[in-house]
C-alpha cells in the first residue's frame, strides 16, 4: 500500500500515520481498498513550505516569483534542470484536498510543517 513511507528511523509523519491506520495497525480496522486525500491538518503557503524546508536542510536561497508565461517558457528551454512544464503546472495551480474519506474511517492528521526534520 505505502512501503516506502513504513521506513524505520524517520521522524513521524502524516503519511507514515495514514498507511499504519490504513493496514490496520494503529488498533482501528483496516480501511476499505481504495484512494485516499492524506494531508496536514491545514494549508501552507508554498512559500512557506519551501521556506522552511531549506531552512531545515541549512540551504540558504531567495525565493523569486515570476510570471507564469515567463516560467512556462523557461521551462520549455529545458536551460534549468527540474524545471519542467510539469514542475511549473505544480507550482502555478492551487490544490486542496479533501480528507472526508480518511476522515470517514477515523483517521486525522496530528502532523504539521514544523514537525518536518530530514
């Protein structure tokens, strides 16, 4: 379902929490087989996220913005390596997800941002 977020010695998480809860190893039943939304408890900024990401990781950096169009088309250059009209699609486009299913079998995240160590 989710081995590669069972991995021993990381610091907990709230995908790590979902597939434990998810195979019935949290004391509640298995869910039923399929998709599930797993976030944080609340939204970040992407700026913030970022943010503090680096700064967990000691990596100094600005964080620039710039017009769509403009990263679109660098990002078709391929010039910047991970810069791709995927990556840029990421970045320009909002997401939320929604927990209701996860939710529905019991499940809630008590994971945050700041909880974040590599």
């Amino acid at each position: 379902m989710c081995p590669a977020a069972l991995t021993l010695g990381r610091p907990p998480s709230t995908l790590t929490d979902a597939c434990l809860a998810a195979l019935g190893l949290t004391g509640t039943p298995p869910w039923p087989p399929g998709a599930y939304n797993i976030t944080d408890p609340a939204p970040y900024r992407r700026d913030t996220a970022l943010r503090h990401v680096l700064t967990v990781h000691q990596i100094p950096a600005r964080i620039l913005h710039l017009p769509v169009a403009l990263a679109r088309l660098a990002a078709r250059t391929t010039l910047l390596p991970g810069l791709t009209p995927y990556t840029v699609d990421l970045l320009t486009r909002g997401v939320v997800l929604d927990l209701t299913r996860a939710r529905a079998q019991g499940w809630h995240p008590r994971h945050t941002l700041a909880d974040y160590r590599p």
